[in-house]
C-alpha cells in the first residue's frame, strides 16, 4: 500500500512539470538562461534606440564656426525634429536654404508675420520696433553689415508665412538670413531644434536659447 502511494506522489509531481532524474534530454544551465534573457534585454533596448533617434531625435555635426562662442566645429548635438515648432532664440538645424544644400545650424530670430530690422551702426537686431536682448548666449550690439560681395537683404523686413528668420551667433562669418542665397526659410526645411552637446564629453550639456 505504502509502495503505490509512493509511485502516485511520484506522478503526481511528474505531472506538474517537476523535472524527470530519469530524463537523459539536456536541461539549459541557469547562466544559460541569464545569458539569453540579457541578450534579448540588449536587443529591445537597442531596437527602442533606433526608433528613438529615427523618428525623435537625431544626431547631427556641427560643421564651421558661424555659431561660436556656443557652438564648435566637430560638435556632435542631438536635434529632437517631433512636432517641432520654432520659437525666438532657438538654435535649429536646417537641412538646406534657397541657396545652400547643405544643412546649416542657425538660431531663430524672428516668425513669421514680424518684422527684423538690424541697426548696423549700433550692431542691434530689432524685432517689431523693439531691440532683442541677446546678451544670454552673445554679445550685445555685435551684429554688424558682413564684408562680403555676395548681395545682402535690405533692412527693415517682414517675415512671410511659414518662414523664420536666422542668424549665426558668430555674426561676423555667419552666412545667415541677412544674405540673399540664404533670406527667409521655409520652416519645412528645419530639421529639428538643437537640444543639447552629446560629443565632446566636456563640452556636454544643453544648448541655451
């Protein structure tokens, strides 16, 4: 009697998935299992960073000096481009202008429906009649008329619908809205806003507007 209670309590167990000494089929080691259970971690995770940076946000470089002293030449800064919607002091990447094909990274000075007049004496943008102060990321009073022979923009000028106006922090080498190839831009070649410095790590942080 105590012999079949045994075997009962044996299938029993058997029954509910314990498993069988008597099973010569290899079992997975637990570091196994670990190990699978990691990978499959590190797989979502980098899936989840390709959606992240394709559809959010992007990685862009910085080429040239025309945004100094904020922004370097080699800067690696991440755009978020998801239902962006440009406001004054914002430092955009756009992926090209009516004259130049390249992206370029400027910062928002005026929308659409204002108007940008540059006082070249005292170096002072003006945006409908009031001078902006710009003294959180450079200098005051240094925009001045460039020294170049390509045709400039004649001041005072309002912004069209769907268009900003741009300018380089560095005013002095900037190629900018100041200049015909560049004058308005359409906002549907801004690429996103410049969030933030990811490369060089001393130089990480987030970009002021």
């Amino acid at each position: 009697m105590q012999e079949e209670d045994n075997s009962v309590l044996e299938q029993s167990e058997l029954q509910q998935g314990d498993p069988n000494p008597n099973d010569p089929s290899p079992h997975p080691s637990a570091f196994t299992v670990n190990c699978f259970e990691w990978v499959d971690s590190l797989v979502m995770a980098l899936v989840a960073v390709v959606i992240l940076f394709t559809f959010l946000f992007r990685v862009v470089t910085v080429d040239g000096t025309s945004m100094l002293p904020n922004l370097y030449s080699g800067d690696r800064i991440v755009v978020s481009s998801y239902f962006y919607q440009p406001k004054q002091g914002d430092v955009v990447v756009l992926k090209r202008t009516i004259g130049l094909t390249k992206p370029i990274v400027k910062r928002v000075i005026a929308l659409p429906g204002q108007t940008v007049d540059i006082d070249y004496i005292s170096g002072n943008v003006i945006v409908d009649g009031k001078e902006i102060d710009e003294s959180s990321y450079i200098e005051s009073g240094i925009t001045h008329e460039p020294m170049t022979s390509e045709s400039l923009l004649q001041f005072p000028q309002t912004v069209p619908a769907g268009h900003i106006f741009v300018l380089g922090d560095n005013r002095e080498v900037s190629e900018d809205s100041r200049f015909e190839a560049v004058g308005m831009v359409d906002e549907r070649y801004i690429l996103g806003k410049a969030e933030m410095i990811l490369f060089p790590v001393p130089r990480f942080g987030r970009i002021g507007s």
